[in-house]
C-alpha cells in the first residue's frame, strides 16, 4: 500500500525506531470484533451461547474478536435481538473508558452510527439520560435505528449542530463523549479509501472544527464533569494540539489518567508550544503493537464542584435543567388519563411504567426519560422511547418497545430457538405457524423471542402469527 509522503514523513519522524514496525503492520490482517450489550446479557452467558469461536479484546471487558473471513455475525438472529454490536475493536476503546454511571446525563455529541452511543446507553441501564446527536440526519437514523435494536429507551436523538445545543443545554451533561470528525490516518490500514479522503482534507482541515466542538461541549459538562475526547488520527494537530487548546482557553479543565492497558502510549507533548507534560496522561494507540487500528483518547475534568444530581444549577428537586431553559425548553403537558386503548395493552406488560412519563404526540405514544422536557426549536428524530400507536381505538406496539422489553416483561410471549427455521423467516417478514407452541383459541399481540431474547411483534389468530417485524429491519434473502 502506498502512503503519502507528508504522512510517511511524520510517521517516521514520531514513530522514530519503530516506524518498520508499523509499515509492517499493514500487511496483517484487519482484526473484526464485537461487543456484548450488557443491558440485555451478561459476558459470561454471552459466551456460552455464542455459535462461533470468539477471542476476549484484552483491554475491552465486553468485546470479543472473531474471525470476520470465515463468519457473519450480522447475519445472526442474536444480532437482530440486540446482543452485540459489530465494532472495530481500538473504536470500543473510547465509551469503555468514559466512567458512565447508572442515573447520569451523558451526550455523545457526533454519536452516528452509534457503536459508541449504545455503549454509553447501555451502561445506563434504563435510567438518567443519553442525548445522542449527529449533524448528519440521514446518519443520524443509522444511530436511532441500533440504539433502538440495542433497547435504549431513556434517549434522545438529536441531529444539529453543537453549538445549537450549547444553548439548551448549559452545564447540563455529567459526562459527554466527543468523537469527533478527523481526517482518519488510524484507519488507513482497514480502509484504503481513507488515503484519499486524507489527500483531499487533512488535519489542518479538521483541527479547528475539532476545536470549536471540544469548546462548546466544554461549556455543556457540569462542573466536576467528565468529558473523553478521542480521534482515529495519529496528527498532533488534531489531537494534542487540540487539547492545549482547550486547557489554554478554559483553564478550569484538568487531564486526568484513564485505566491503562499495556500496549497503550502516552501522549506527545514535546509536539506541543506548551509542552504541558499532562499530555502524557492521554493515550495513542497505535497498530504495530496493538491488535487494533489506530486511535488517540483524553480524559478531561472540569474543575468546581458538582451539583447534586437530583438539583441541578436550578435548585429545585426533580427539575434539573439549564440556567436558560425556561426561554427555551417547555414542560411536556401530560393527559390526565391514558387513553383506555393503551390501558388496556399496559395490562399484558409486567414492566413498571411511571404513567407520569407516557406522553401521546397525535398518535404515537411515548415514554420519556425522567426529568426530560420537551425541547422546541431542536431538530431531533427521537424524543423518548417509541411505545406505539393509536390506531381505530387499538394500540399497536411498536418495534422500539418490543426491543426495550424483556422476556418476562411481556405476558405473551412466542419463544423459539436458535436453529428453529422460523426464526430466520420471521426476521425476513414471512406469516408463521405456531399452533405447536400456542393454543388454537389464542389470539392478540404476541412478543417474538429467540431463546428468550425479543425479536419483534406478531399478531396471532387460528395458530397463524401475522408478522409484524418492522419493514425496514428485515433480514435480506
């Protein structure tokens, strides 16, 4: 593979001795990996109903490689149900490191297609928030759609520009993840195309856009805060600069040391005018000594102290918003009364909902994060979890919810296992019999599972389950 002079050339000069080392690297083999959704199976059960050999990511607790010559894991019904996401295995490097906990607010400010984004939601576990946003908003259905396979409900999915959240939310956020747009010299060795791209807009394109975003998530974290920013470039410019540049701008932000792994290297900050040795505590991972592609993370605090997580800069217990919100958010206005229609179907379901937060927009239903208002003026694809529909005085449950669910968490449940033929029908969109598992008089909304994980929905009559597997989902012949 040919390189560019001018990459080769800083390659050798920061790389010094080991620089054979990495032009080697590029005539191994890519590595594929995949990681575990622990919101929906533990690792350890993961693996004993994995169907294809699988090798532990060393320095990712839920991330696997498996050998993507020989298998197609997309093409498993585990995948359809959720289970794991397809991702390079250096890219799960930068949501593993993020500390998120259960109850947070967290924003992953250019989260499309979302392989970090379902991390981030899936470290969650159903409360607090995620605001996932991309400018991009044909991306941005990519990254609604696999948060939604992955059964992330306590979301929102935005599609606007950072600064234009900047003004909604203030000192909002407890964590954010910044993966921001570079000009991709660490995926030169998996995609050869990224040469070109590079050729035609490289660092010093992207360094002051990477700026400007790390500058206005900055202004978004809560005080004591932590925010990971992170690259798939090796260039000064884009990564260490970027940071001096943040630290000189907003001295209230500290490095701090994130879990180290062997094959990590620190920063570079020789290559900086500050030369602030807190460089170091950043990390560059490189794919001559990691079985990984190349990628650059920084750990940041901001500095003061942290509001309680229930007040907020606003004081008032249960509504923690911006200093500004009230110019620019209003408070969702509930029904009094769910309508009897989805009382109705809320019966079959075991799973608490807090009615508080089922809100009807027309006919959609939807159940939203705590504390969350309804923002006017932003662009989003997603407020909430999507619950279903009003249709004629029925609710039709919704590919979102049955994804949300839990076996158990459903009354009626069709459960087929992994090598049954009508699993792969049904996630191709054909009409099942079922009469073997289900009596001939049962009827109504029946939850689709694969040895006990949600698929979708069916509606059943006579023994024949009419597929209701979304459209758009469904496997290819």
């Amino acid at each position: 593979m040919k390189l560019p002079e001018e990459f080769s050339e800083k390659m050798k000069y920061l790389l010094k001795e080991e620089y054979p080392d990495y032009i080697a690297c590029y005539k191994e083999p890519r590595y594929y990996g995949l990681r575990v959704n622990t919101n929906k199976i533990s690792v350890e059960e993961f693996k004993k109903i994995c169907p294809f050999e699988i090798q532990p990511i060393p320095w990712i607790e839920n991330g696997f490689y498996y050998d993507g010559e020989v298998v197609v894991p997309s093409r498993n019904p585990y995948y359809f149900a959720g289970l794991y996401y397809l991702q390079e295995p250096s890219a799960m490097t930068p949501a593993n490191r993020l500390p998120v906990k259960p109850g947070e607010r967290v924003l992953d400010v250019c989260a499309a297609p979302g392989g970090k984004a379902t991390e981030l939601g899936a470290r969650l576990h159903d409360s607090g928030v995620l605001i996932a946003n991309d400018v991009s908003s044909s991306r941005a259905k990519g990254l609604l759609k696999n948060l939604e396979v992955f059964g992330i409900g306590n979301m929102l999915v935005l599609s606007e520009e950072p600064g234009r959240l900047e003004e909604y939310f203030t000192e909002y956020f407890d964590k954010i993840l910044i993966d921001a747009p570079c000009s991709g010299e660490g995926m030169f060795r998996k995609d050869k195309k990224m040469v070109k791209a590079w050729e035609e807009h490289g660092p010093e394109y992207f360094s002051n856009i990477q700026k400007s975003i790390l500058l206005q998530a900055a202004r978004m974290l809560k005080p004591g805060g932590l925010m990971l920013y992170s690259t798939c470039t090796f260039d000064v410019r884009e990564n260490e600069q970027v940071i001096e540049h943040l630290i000189k701008t907003c001295p209230e932000f500290r490095i701090e040391e994130m879990e180290s792994y062997n094959g990590f290297c620190q920063g570079v900050p020789e290559l900086t005018e500050s030369r602030n040795t807190e460089l170091e505590k950043t990390v560059r991972i490189f794919p001559h000594r990691m079985q990984g592609e190349g990628h650059y993370l920084a750990l940041i605090r901001k500095g003061g102290q942290a509001d309680n997580a229930q007040t907020g800069k606003c004081g008032r217990e249960g509504k923690c918003r911006p200093e500004n919100a009230g110019q620019t958010r209003t408070e969702i206005k509930k029904s009094s009364r769910l309508p009897d229609e989805l009382q109705h179907f809320l019966k079959t379901v075991t799973k608490v909902f807090d009615e508080q937060r089922i809100v009807q927009q027309g006919e959609r239903v939807y159940y939203m994060p705590e504390g969350i208002f309804n923002i006017r003026g932003l662009r989003f694809l997603r407020s909430g979890l999507l619950m279903g529909e009003l249709k004629k005085k029925r609710f039709e449950p919704s590919q979102a919810l049955a994804m949300y669910l839990k076996k158990g968490e459903y009354k009626y449940c069709i459960d087929l296992t992994a090598e049954d033929e009508r699993v792969t029908r049904y996630l191709k969109g054909e009409t099942l019999i079922v009469d073997d598992i289900v009596p001939d008089e049962a009827s109504g909304w029946y939850l689709v599972c694969v040895n006990g994980y949600p698929l979708g929905w069916g509606k059943l009559a006579g023994g024949t389950l009419k597929n209701k597997y979304l459209p758009g989902w469904r496997m290819n012949a």
